[in-house]
C-alpha cells in the first residue's frame, strides 16, 4: 500500500482547539457552527467539532444534541477516577457528552510535562472510554533546523499511540509546534513529506485501519490558507486554534474542504 494512495473512504474532520479561551458567551458561536451544519451549508461530507474548555463541554454538548456539531475535549487523566484533584478522566468526559479528546497537545506536553507514555496512557484511556483519541505529535523549531522532524514524528507515534486503536476511534495531528499560534506553517511540500511518513508509519503499525486513520495537520491553519493546506495528500482536515474561536472563520475553514465525489 502506498502513502501516496489514502482510502478514499477518508473522512475530513474539521476540529476546534478553543483552549483555556471562553466563558458562556462564547457557545453562541458554537451554536453558530450548529444552525450552520444545520441549514446544511458545510458539506454533510465533513465532520465537525469543538473542543471546548471542560467548563463548557456539557452545556455544548446538550446544545449541539442531535445536530452534525461534535463535541470534543482538550486532555483527560489515564485513570477512570481516584484521588487526583483537578484531574478529570477519559469516562467523565464521555459522561459530560464528549465524543473525543485531544491527547498530547504539545502545550500539554510544555506545560506539564507530558511524555510520550503518558500521552499513549491518555490515548488508551479515551479508547476504554469510548472516546475518539486525537493524538497531537509534532517538532520544535531547532528539531526542524536540526534535520530531526522524522525522527521526531517517529518518536512520538511509537511513543504516543495507542496499542490496538481503529480508524474509527484513533486521529493523528501533526503539528509542528513552530506553527502554533505564530501564524507561521510549514510549505505544502513538508506537509506533504510528513504526513506521507506519518501515513507509512500507521500502515506499519495498524494495517488497513492505518490506511483510513485521519491524519489533521494544525499550526495556523486560517480561511486564507486552509484549501491550500487541506490539499495536500494525507491531510484529512485540520486541527484549528484560534481561528476556532469564531464561528465565521471555522466555517469557512470546513468549507475549504475537499470531499470526495462518492
Ligand atoms: C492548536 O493549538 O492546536 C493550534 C493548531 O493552534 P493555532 O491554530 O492557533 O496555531
């Protein structure tokens, strides 16, 4: 099986990365999103989601009931309860209405902390949950400078995924990290280079479910570049930051979306 040849069962996912940004107020551009997927302006061909901060995720999720708006989260604890204060597991999230959860987030993995075994320990918690695992991997500045962002990818994928993970319930998002927020992003050629790699590495490790895995590229994806960058082979939607805080932008964002005829 090539790289070059994903499935083209392949469905786009369009998801939203609000992080530690909203207060109730800002539901009303998520319900923007809903009443838009609603009216049917965004191709049923596309899924798309929120992942709100986890004060909101059961507000959002009872809004976005029945409608084509997905709700997702932004980390989980490995465990499914126990004495760790503050945390919140992978089965509450579910509970609260969620229907994936963001593992690795390389802010995450600055901020505190995470290695790849914890990441993977998170990733195998959001699969015991019935949770979809959206697995964030990606270089730093110098590692790219350095000629290391394969060996980088390939660290975390073997460090980060989950053992048995499906390409129903396993997402892949490449982000390098010197395109979060930065309004930088890598040319669709080195795109292209690590999403084909990222590809090889899920056939290797998954066999056919590899080959239908989605895998988002993230990093400062905006209305202006996302067909551009959606284009690109392998790239199965996008992972979107702060241009998911407004309704107006994500949606045009999943509009640049490429699906497939069939
Ligand atoms: C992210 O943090 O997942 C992200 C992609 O952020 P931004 O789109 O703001 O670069």
């Amino acid at each position: 099986m090539s790289a070059n040849s994903p499935a083209p069962s392949v469905r786009p996912l369009i998801a939203g990365n609000w992080k530690m940004h909203g207060l109730r107020a800002q539901l009303a551009e998520a319900q923007t999103v809903r009443d838009a997927l609603t009216a049917g302006e965004i191709s049923h061909g596309v899924d798309v989601m929120i992942c709100p901060p986890a004060t909101l995720i059961a507000l959002m999720a009872e809004m976005a009931k029945g409608s084509r708006l997905a709700v997702g989260a932004q980390d989980c604890h490995w465990l499914p309860q126990g004495a760790h204060t503050g945390d919140i597991s992978a089965e509450m999230l579910h509970d609260a209405g969620a229907t994936a959860v963001i593992v690795g987030h390389s802010e995450r993995r600055a901020d505190h902390g995470e290695l790849d075994r914890i990441v993977k320990a998170k990733a195998e918690a959001a699969l015991r949950a019935g949770l979809t695992a959206i697995v964030c991997i990606g270089e730093t500045a110098g590692q790219r400078r350095a000629g290391l962002t394969l060996d980088i990818i390939a660290r975390q994928l073997v460090g980060s995924l989950p053992e048995a993970g499906t390409a129903a319930d396993t997402i892949v998002a490449y982000e390098p990290v010197w395109a979060i927020g930065t309004g930088l992003t890598p040319t669709p050629a080195e795109v292209a280079e690590v999403h084909a790699f990222i590809r090889r590495a899920l056939i290797d490790q998954y066999g056919t479910q590899g080959r239908e895995m989605r895998i988002l590229y993230g990093g400062s994806v905006k209305p202006s570049n996302a067909a551009e960058l959606l284009a690109v082979p392998n790239v199965n939607g996008a992972l979107v930051g702060g241009a998911s805080l407004k309704a107006q932008d994500l949606l045009a964002i999943a509009r640049a979306c490429k699906v497939d005829a069939a």
